[in-house]
C-alpha cells in the first residue's frame, strides 16, 4: 500500500525524521517496501496545452505535436503516447530541464522531425506509478504555469507498506497513521465530518435486502445538484501519489474516502438507476452483469452477492464491481450513494472464482469496519459538497442486528501475557498499549481485564492476539531474547538409538538402505513364494499395484533388485528397516512392551517391524557373514545359526534361524530359486530378515575394551567334508571351543559341492587367526591347535579333512 506522509500527518504531527517513520513501521509489522521521493526535480516542468496532433510520415508510433507552454509561439514536440487529443492539457519539460533521476531535456530530431521538449508522464515526474501514457491536466489551467505551482505540489514522501492479511484497519491512511501515532506517543485525531447526515427516513432511495446474510448493513443516501468534473489537484494528486489514476470528482471522491477510512462506497447515477433505489440479493444461477471494466461476468455459481436496482435488475456484483448501465459520466447530475457491510467469505469466494480482485474486494474480504459505514458517507458527502456543489438528499438506512459483526470481548490475563512474551510488563502498562489504539480495558483485578475490541479490528478474536497488539507496541526489540526450557528435553528412546546404530553397521558394510512402498499389489506376495491368502487389503486404494498391506519386506525389496537388473547393474545390496503386517507371526504376550501385543490383544493385525538384508549377486555365505558382523557390533550372543525348516520364499536347504542368546531374533538364507526366477533375476539372492523387536530386547554382552597385539598373527585354512544335515554353524562352534584362547577370528569361506566331494556331502571351508598379546606364536603352538580343532570336528561331527 502506497502512503504518502502528508497524508498521515492529516491525523497526527509526524515529524520529518523518514528513517524513524521507517523503523516505527517496521517495528509495528507494516513492512516498509520502497521509499520514495515525490515533488522534486520539476520546478522546470509547466503546463501546456496540445494545439495539433498529426501523423509523421513513415513512423506508425510516434506522432508529430505542436503544443502552447507560454510561449509567444508553439513549440512543436515529437510523443509516443498516444492517450490525448488536441485541445488536452498536459505535463511539458522545455529543452534544458532537468527531470528526476537528471533527466537532462535536449532538442532532438526524430523521422526528421525536431522535438524541442517533452511531454511527461507521471512516473517520469515521479508523480505516480502510471507509465502508459502522458499526464493529463485540468483543461482550466493556463499554459506556461509552473507545474508545481498548477497543481500545488510540495515535496512529499511515500512509503511502500506491506499490509498482512489479518491487519484490515492497516488498509487505509488513518488505520497506519492511528498504530504509528501510538506507537511514537503522538496525539491522533480522526475529525469529524464538516456535514450532518439527515436521518433516515421513508423518502430515501428505496432499498430492499433480500440476502442479509450476505448483507446485513446497507445505506443509500441521494446527492443531488451534482456536477461532475476533473478533481483538484490536491486531491487527484493524493490519488496518484496512492497508487490510483484519477477520473472525476464523484468516482475520484469514492477512492479517496477508501484510501482515507478503509470504507469503500460505491455511486450510481441515480437517473441510469431503474426506480430510483437498490436491492440485495443471491445472483440467480447463470446470470450475466457487464462490469465497470466491460468484462461480462457469469454468477449464480455460489453465494454470489448481486446489487440490483429497485427492481431487482442486477447493476453490481456486490463489494467487488459495479456495472457499466448505471456508471458515472460528465452528464450526471444527481448520484445514489451505496455504502455497506458485506459478508467477508462470501465475498472472497466471489472474487477468486471470477478470479476479479478490485480495491473494494480486497477490503471487504478482510473486514471492514462495520460501524464505519456512517462516517464514510458522511465523508463522502463533505467532499461531494465542496468539490461538486453536491446537495445531500434524504437517506434509507437497513440493518440486520442477526446477521451483523460484533465487536469481540476477550479475557485478558496479565501472567499469560508476560508469560507468552518472557516480559514483566504492570498492568497499567498493558492496558496503555490496548487503548492507545481503540481498544476497552475493564479492570477487574491486577491479574484480569476484560477487553473489548473496536469495531476496525474484527480480526482480533483471541487472547492471543490481544497479545500479539501489545508486543507490537512494546516492541519486540525490547523483548529479552531467551532460549526455550521445558522439564524434558526431547530425545531417541533406546530401541531408536538402535535403530540408527544398525543402519550405520549397515551402510558401513556397503549395503544401501532401501525404502520400498509398504503397499503391494495383488499377486506380489504370491510371486515372491509366501501365502496370498489372508493379506489386509485396502477398501479404496488409489491403485490397484498398491492395495494390499505388505506381509514381508521380501516382495519390495526383490523388486528393487529387479528394476536395478534391469538398468543393468552388475551388483545390489540393499537393506531396509520397516513395518509388515502378517497374520501368520507370533504376537508377543501383552505383558511384553511391545505395541504388536496391544494390537493382537484388541484383534487388529500383528504389526512387525523388521530389519531385513538382501544381496545380488550373492554367495553361500553372504547372509551369514552380514549377521556375524551385525550381531557382534550389536554385542548379541549368537552361538549358533542351526539348520531349521525353511520359511516361504526360501531356498528348501539353504537356510538357518539366527539366534541371540537363546531367543531365536530372524531367519537367514538364500531366496528359493523359483522366486528369484520369478522376479527376472539371474543368480542366488541372499536374504537376512530379522525381528526388531525380538532383537531389542535380546541380552547383549557387557562393553569391555579388548587389547589388541602388537605380535603377528598367524591364519590356518581348514576344508572338512560333511553331510548336508551337519551344520556349518556347528562346525564353528567346535572349532572356536577346541583352538583355544588363542583364537581370535573364525570365519567360514567356501562352500563346495562337487566332484572330489560325495553325494550328500559338501566340503566347509574355514580360515583361523590364532594370535597372543605378549609373544609370536610358535609353529609348534599353532600345530598343537590345529591338530586338536582337526580331532575335535572330526570326532564330534563325523567330519573328513579334506587335503
């Protein structure tokens, strides 16, 4: 919003300090945009009248002029605007003057033809912000004036305000000037108007409301002995200043009690307007009205808020626009002024779906002062009297008390506001700030008010904002700044510490954390070799591939390799920590501190929330390498991954349960060829899925540093021939207790089934590190354990060194 500051100090002495004005603003959260200088750098300019206006030949642009500026002959003039005629007045820059930004005026010679001047515009000027044609002048001014002199100007300052949205009384000059003058302890001062409305009465302009929900307050008053003509200066040049081109005194009186009170009115040529009154009611649906700005608009869609004549003949959309049939022209002697309150929603729906936004709509959706409406037209009626030799007729007042807004009454409590803002402000203090600015303080002790807000702030309505006006003008660079405390400070519970900690091990081994969709589509779990029967399927998915509650992290994640094959990548390895839902788990006891036993108690489905692993292409001992690595870093006890009956989806033979401690926490293994193959993938597919929860609450070993030595170590490679039913994880458990404590490391590192190996057999391939802290081990110490682990395996397992 545009605010010029010699229109503010028409409420209250601001000084001439703009920097502080600047900083006032801002500190009161009208945010100051731009700041600029009007008024300087044309005492050159003069007004001029347009003699001749005629083509030049060869240019479809530019124009030749010959224009009066005082001169004892004219002074011709070559211009590229095109929004005047002969006979007009206007804006002229002789050759040697000076513009603004020094814009310095020569002669110059244009298609042949010499220019001695130029004719402004009003951005050229820095009179406004309208740069699409020249500036027109009041025809009665005499060519040669002074501009300055003509229009009266005085060099003057505008601000560019930002207004939000919830700040309705900020959009207009007394609702800035009224906060600011507060704010800097300056006396503010809203005169009365110089004219005394008649009271209401039977012989106004008919009105008839038919939709008072939509317009619960509405006047028309009648002017009469009207004469329509250019504004004066100093008014057409507030307008401009304000952002606003003028256009006659009626129209242009209209904009300024607007800008000026924030209460927009509307005149009708009271002769164009059939019955000589107005009427209020819902557009009927498919109704057109051609607007002020000759659109043709469609209503009836909603509440559209339709302003008719007094028989019902639409003339307006309500609050937004008026129409072309009942517009002021230079031939209007008598004016229906409508003045009014408007639903703020309804009107707001109106104009987006019009997608039509004037001054009015912009006002009027925000709220305007519903016990403003009198003093507007009582304003309006001032100027009208002054300006146009108006005559103020009889006047109809309507009122809905149902449908009217009320002024807000809140409880303020003196602890919740120093409390909200960390300040120690007395209650004389806080009621100061609240009435400085229209607000009623009722006392009822130190610790309680009772506040009613003015009618030009419908939008404060909670205690909070009662607040936030006190902030405002206490402000809130003298607020202390302070870091937040609470009695509890937010943190990861343990089971979330975890849980990060296993992703790290994780991403640290190379493998990439995957986030596959927690829906599946009808067939995936079948695909991926588990039951398709008793899944969770939703009612009404957005898609059908994505319908079915997942019962594993198998099928997204086997999809993920697959769309990885098929961009042709040589490896994935990929993990994921999520939820399924599967019927077919067992729910903990409920006394177990675990959601799924809430949820299986109540009968709704086994929620689980796994870590599972998946690597292509894979080898024997991929899975179980991964769960070694992760349950050591986890300090779990796994002494054994044993041999168990393969679960759906897995390889018949190649799997195992992994344990820690004796609770059994996942399953490890291969993933059953068929499904590899069904999924278009080429290779074995090693697969670890684990329980979450079970894993949480597995024992853990104690933390303990462990020394590391500073001999060399020395490794054995042993190969043993086994059945298939003997277990590769029974086989290290024997080694680790025969070698000894000088075993520091076991791993296995080939399966083999082939020839040299017997049918039903398979050859385990293990590497041992044997190492002491205060000496090289010998060749005989690292035979003696090797011999004893040899006797131990094939004596306990039925085992056959392989050479």
């Amino acid at each position: 919003m545009l605010v010029p500051l010699s229109w503010l100090r028409d409420f209250a002495p601001f000084g001439d300090d703009v920097d502080a004005l600047v900083d006032t603003a801002n500190e009161l959260g009208f945010v100051v945009e731009g700041v600029q200088k009007v008024g300087g750098g044309i005492g050159d300019v003069v007004v001029a009248r347009v003699l001749e206006v005629g083509a030049i030949e060869g240019a479809d642009r530019i124009r030749r002029v010959r224009v009066d500026a005082g001169a004892p002959d004219p002074t011709p003039v070559v211009c590229g605007a095109w929004n005047f005629e002969a006979g007009d007045t206007v804006a002229f820059a002789p050759v040697g003057s000076v513009l603004p930004g020094d814009f310095a005026i020569g002669k110059r010679k244009m298609k042949g033809v010499e220019s001695h001047g130029m004719i402004c515009s009003a951005r050229e000027l820095e009179l406004g912000a309208d740069a699409e044609g020249i500036m027109l002048l009041d025809g009665a001014l005499i060519p040669g004036t002074p501009l300055v002199e003509a229009l009266g100007i005085v060099p003057d300052t505008v601000l560019d305000l930002a207004i939000e949205g919830n700040r309705p009384d900020a959009l207009c000059i007394a609702g800035i000037a009224r906060d600011m003058a507060a704010r800097l302890g300056l006396p503010f001062e809203l005169a009365e108007p110089a004219v005394t409305l008649p009271g209401a009465g039977d012989a106004g302009p008919s009105v008839r409301v038919d939709a008072p929900d939509l317009c619960p307050v509405f006047t028309a008053t009648l002017l009469t002995g009207v004469s329509i003509g250019p504004s004066p200066s100093w008014l057409a040049t507030r307008l401009t200043l304000a952002g606003m081109r003028p256009l006659n005194t009626a129209v242009d009186i209209s904009n300024y009690v607007m800008l000026e009170l924030g209460q927009p009115t509307h005149p009708y040529d009271a002769h164009r307007l059939p019955g000589g009154g107005l009427s209020v009611r819902r557009a009927e649906p498919g109704e057109q009205l051609t607007t002020l700005d000759g659109e043709t608009r469609t209503l009836g869609a909603g509440d559209d808020c339709v302003i008719g004549d007094a028989h019902g003949a639409a003339v307006g959309i309500g609050a937004i626009m008026g129409g072309g049939s009942s517009e002021i022209h230079d031939g209007t002697m008598s004016i229906v002024l409508e003045a009014a309150w408007f639903d703020p929603m309804a009107i707001a729906r109106t104009s987006k779906r019009l997608g039509l936004r004037s001054e009015a709509s912009i006002r009027f959706e925000k709220g305007v002062d519903v016990a403003g409406v009198e003093r507007a037209v009582a304003r309006y009626c001032e100027l009208a009297v002054a300006l146009c030799g108006a005559t103020v007729g009889p006047r109809t007042t309507w009122s809905s008390e149902e449908h009217a807004p009320r002024p807000a009454t809140l409880t303020m409590r003196t602890e919740r506001v120093n409390g909200l803002l960390g300040t120690d402000l007395s209650p004389e203090t806080i009621d100061g700030y609240l009435t400085a600015i229209g607000f009623t303080v009722t006392r009822e002790s130190a610790e309680r008010a009772v506040v009613t807000a003015p009618s030009w702030r419908p939008d404060v309505t909670i205690e909070e904002a009662l607040i936030e006006e006190i902030a405002r003008h206490h402000g809130y660079g003298n607020i202390e700044h302070a870091v937040p405390t609470a009695p509890r400070v937010g943190g990861l519970t343990a089971r979330q510490r975890e849980l990060r900690f296993v992703r790290d091990v994780l991403c640290g081994l190379g493998i990439h954390e995957a986030m596959s969709s927690p829906l599946l589509g009808p067939g995936d779990h079948a695909r991926a070799g588990l039951p398709e029967s008793d899944r969770i399927v939703a009612d009404r998915p957005l898609a059908l591939e994505e319908s079915v509650l997942r019962g594993s992290l198998l099928p997204g994640l086997l999809r993920s390799i697959a769309l990885n094959v098929g961009r042709r990548a040589s490896e994935t390895r990929l993990f994921e920590v999520g939820k399924v839902w599967d019927p077919s788990l067992d729910a903990p006891a409920p006394e177990e501190p675990d959601r799924r036993a809430v949820g299986a108690a109540a009968g709704l489905p086994v929620e689980s929330e796994r870590i599972a692993v998946v690597l292509w292409p894979a080898e024997a001992t991929d899975a179980t390498a991964v769960w070694d690595l992760l349950s050591d870093a986890l300090r779990v006890e796994s002494p054994a991954v044993t041999r168990d009956d393969a679960p759906a989806g897995l390889h018949p033979t190649r799997v195992a349960v992994a344990r820690a401690g004796s609770a059994v926490v996942g399953v490890l293994g291969e993933v059953d060829p068929a499904v590899v193959e069904a999924w278009g993938i080429e290779g074995r597919v090693a697969w670890l899925d684990l329980d979450a929860t079970a894993l949480h609450l597995a024992e853990r070993r104690p933390e303990k540093t462990v020394d590391v030595s500073r001999f060399p170590s020395s490794d054995i490679d042993l190969a043993f021939v086994v059945g298939e039913d003997v277990s590769a994880a029974d086989i290290g458990a024997t080694l680790r207790s025969a070698a000894g404590p000088l075993l520091t490391d076991l791993a296995l590192f080939d399966v083999y089934r082939g020839h040299g190996v017997g049918e039903g057999g398979r050859s385990l391939a293990y590497r041992l590190r044997f190492c002491a802290l205060d000496r090289t081990l010998t060749d005989a110490e690292v035979g003696e354990r090797r011999a004893a682990a040899i006797k131990a395996v094939e004596s306990g397992h039925g085992a056959t060194l392989r050479g």
